[in-house]
C-alpha cells in the first residue's frame, strides 16, 4: 500500500490552449525573392490549477520580415496540466521550470510547424531547447535583480 506522503509527478493532459497565424502583407508580400529573416521567442509559466495540480504553459512567437514588412506571425501557446504533490518547495521551481516545459516543448514546436505549413509557407524547424539553462538564466536575472533593488533603497 502507498504511502500518501510519497512524491506525485503525473500529466494529466497536453493541449493546444492558443494558436493564431496572421499574414499582415499577403499576397503581395508572397511575391518577393528576397529571403526572409525569421525571429522566435520562447517564454514559460505556470500557474497552479488546483490543489496540487498546475497549469504550465510554454508559448513561441516566430516572426518572419522582408525588411520592415511581416510576412506572417505566429503566436501559439502549448499547455500541460501536472499533478505534483509532496515535493520540497525547492523541488518545485525547477520541475515546473525544466521537467514540464520539456514534455510540453516537442507539442508546441509539431503546432508551431503545422501551422506555419498550413499558412503556405516551408515550415520553420525550431531547435530542441535546454531548459535547464534557460531556467538557471532566469534565475541568475532575479537574484541580480533582487540584488539592485537592495542596493537602491
């Protein structure tokens, strides 16, 4: 028989919580032959759901330009559901900031993909991400954060 006090890690579900696609320019912008430069920005958050469960959600926007002008936008939100339970508060940071977002990445980039394709255009592979790093950056910029407001007042 398990103990009640024993650690608790489960999905409890992956979806698709937003996705848009704009295409601002088209059709005149499908036209050109110049290349493309293309902008992805990632960011992550979690937020508790119930009790003991918690919404984490990894979002991307890729942007392409030909020099000023928007080729097309997408903005898609990739969203887990966690049941996580009898972690030390320690714990529970860096299994919302790494372990969650890293079963809910390889969703958002197959979206992000489809959809760029089903706009028309070549699909834009984006690249595994370490969120480890990622979440220990975050981290840093806090405490250094932290640290100048101490200093200011």
């Amino acid at each position: 028989m398990a103990d009640n006090q024993d650690p608790v890690f489960q999905i409890q579900r992956v979806y698709l919580k937003e996705a848009s696609l704009e295409q601002p320019n088209s059709p005149a912008i499908l036209l050109s032959q110049e290349q493309p430069s293309v902008d992805i920005q990632l960011g992550v958050e979690a937020s508790p759901a119930a009790d003991g469960v918690y919404e984490v959600a990894v979002t991307a926007t890729v942007q392409t330009k030909i020099q000023d002008k928007t080729v097309f936008l997408v903005e898609v939100k990739q969203a887990g559901i966690f049941e996580i339970r009898n972690l030390p508060d320690e714990q529970m940071g860096p299994i919302m900031g790494i372990a969650c977002p890293q079963i809910v990445y390889p969703y958002l980039r197959a979206n992000v993909a489809d959809l760029i394709q089903r706009g028309g255009f070549p699909p834009v592979h984006m690249a595994e991400i370490n969120f480890q790093a990622m979440y220990e950056q975050q981290q840093a910029q806090a405490a250094a954060a932290d640290g100048q407001r101490i200093v200011t007042q």
